[in-house]
C-alpha cells in the first residue's frame, strides 16, 4: 500500500526520520521546512538541515513563514496528501490543516508523554536528572504535544551523558519508531491512547539565563544542569567578573564555601557546591578557547581559593 506522504521538519534531530522513510521506499510527496536563516559571523542565509536531504533527493521543498496562511493551507490541501509525518517543525500546526489528511498527522515527539510535553523534552529530562526518556509517536490535535499516543520506545539515559548524545540517539530511535508507527498504521493494527494530563510537565525552551550555575545548590543537580545544557546557553558561572563556560564535570565529595576552588590540578578544578562538589573537567573563559583543565590552568594559574560566583559584580579571592 502506497500512502503520499508530507514531511514536515526542521533541525538535524529530524534528518533520520526522513531518511528513514526515503530508504524505505516511502519518498515524500513534498517537505515542508522553516525559512532559511542568517547564521555565523557572516550572517550568510542557510537552509534546514532536512531542506539539505530533500533537495539531494530531488523532493519539492516548501518553506511558508506561517502554516496559518491560508494560501499555504491550500497548497496542502491541492498535495492530497495521506498522511502528515511532524518531527521537530517550530511551528504549530492548526486544525484546518490537522484535518486535511484522511490518515492523520503523525509527531514523533522526545519524550515519554504524558510526560515532557513542549519544545526542549531531552535538555529538560538530563536537568531534571532523569533516569529514563524515550520517544513518543501521536496523532496530532491542536494541543501543544496532547494528542493521542499510538507507540513509545524507552531507554536508559548514564548519569554522565549530556544532550549531545542523547540527541543523536533519540533521534535514530525516533526514525525508527515513526517506522513501525507506519507500518502498523498500514495494517490497521494500532490503538490511539488518550494522555492522562495529570502526569504531565512542561519542557519550555530554554533561556540563557537557564545556564546559569548557582553554586548553593547539589553538586549533583548543578552537573545535570552542565550535561543538560552544553549545546546552547551553556552552564556558566563568574570568575573575577569574566563569565566562565563549563562543558563537563563530574560529581566529587569535597566540602567548602560553595562556589570556592577547593583544588586545581590537571583533573580538573574542584569547586564546593551545598551538597558535594562538582570538579570542571573542561571549561572555556569570555574571549579564550575552549579548553580541557590542564590547558586551562596553564594559563591561569593560583586559582585554588578563588571563589566562582553567579553575579559578575562579586569578585572575591
């Protein structure tokens, strides 16, 4: 059975899943993909990651600043289309156009909903310090994440792993769970489950004031706060007025005031938290590379006793 199918998504996290459905067989119809934007020093227009794949496949790429535009409802509406597959698209979707394919449209969404509903599930689950994630297919609604669930697949997230790696793993796990969610669509096999919104949390963008590390906190909640957020705002906190980024950690029992540089070696620097201490294995000062804690301390030496602080205003040794 042969079903025309949409694609609609943006980042690197939805690639898999259109490969996936080209591998099969299953080419789009057409994908739908956000407006090139500026990036880099340069601001030089890019495309979306899965507007790179379409084209290489010879798939018609539309890129509407609205999905709301009646026009591009139309345009949707003239496509004809299946079944709509969402993974990762930055908008959402209206009812008018929910309801234009016979079969549905179909999200794969990072987490195990009810629960992590909203637009940065897998950051939001390492800082929470979650054990377990997953990846949920649905049929959409118009809700934010709320439609009926159709297949889950879990798995365990390391106590050290950051989203980096959990991203590329959830978004193979995704492509593969959007495959069988199709296949069993197919075969009439499939039974919606309704959410129970009473298990659910929100996992909001995130800001860049998120990143920043309050030192009066668990050692242990701070390195899931480094794990969760190493891509963007970056886990930062002040040293002598200079915002510090800090990339990896990992847990120690030391005590102290916290925020103070317990010890610096090549291991890395050993900072007091409330509860424990936490030991920056890599980290990178305003201006200056990123560098490993050895490389680091080369350079800035006589930091044990200094203090790291959340207010650039304080500078204490």
């Amino acid at each position: 059975m042969s079903w025309r199918i949409i694609f609609m998504g943006t980042p690197d996290f939805a690639c898999p899943t259109l490969q996936t459905l080209i591998n099969r067989g299953e080419k789009p119809i057409a994908v739908i993909t956000q407006p090139d934007r500026p990036k880099g020093r340069g601001q030089k227009l890019m495309p979306p990651p899965v507007k790179e794949i379409a084209l290489q496949h010879d798939i018609p790429v539309y890129q509407p600043l609205k999905v709301r535009d009646p026009a591009f409802i139309e345009v949707i509406r003239d496509l004809q289309p299946d079944l709509i597959v969402v993974i990762a698209f930055g908008q959402i979707l209206p009812k008018v156009l929910l309801d234009i394919p016979p079969q549905g449209c179909v999200n794969v969404h990072a987490s195990l909903l009810p629960r992590y509903r909203g637009a940065a599930p897998l950051n939001w689950c390492i800082i929470n310090g979650e054990a377990e994630t997953g990846v949920t297919t649905m049929l959409m609604d118009p809700g934010l994440d709320t439609g009926p669930m159709l297949l889950k697949r879990a798995t365990i997230i390391d106590e050290n792993e950051n989203i980096i790696s959990l991203h590329d793993r959830m978004a193979t796990m995704g492509a593969e769970l959007l495959a069988e969610t199709v296949d069993g669509l197919k075969a009439g096999r499939l039974t919606p489950e309704q959410q129970d919104d009473k298990q659910t949390c929100y996992a909001p963008l995130l800001k860049k004031e998120d990143g920043l590390i309050n030192w009066y906190r668990d050692a242990r909640a701070i390195h899931n706060q480094v794990r969760g957020m190493v891509v963007w705002p970056g886990a930062y906190t002040f040293l002598q007025g200079q915002p510090l980024k800090i990339f990896r950690t990992r847990v120690a029992q030391g005590t102290g005031l916290p925020g103070s540089v317990l010890r610096a070696s090549r291991e890395g620097l050993e900072i007091a938290c409330l509860s424990g201490s936490l030991v920056i294995e890599e980290l990178q000062l305003a201006g200056k590379k990123r560098l490993d804690a050895a490389s680091f301390l080369a350079g800035f030496p006589g930091l044990e006793g200094m203090l790291l602080t959340s207010n650039p205003e304080t500078h204490i040794s």
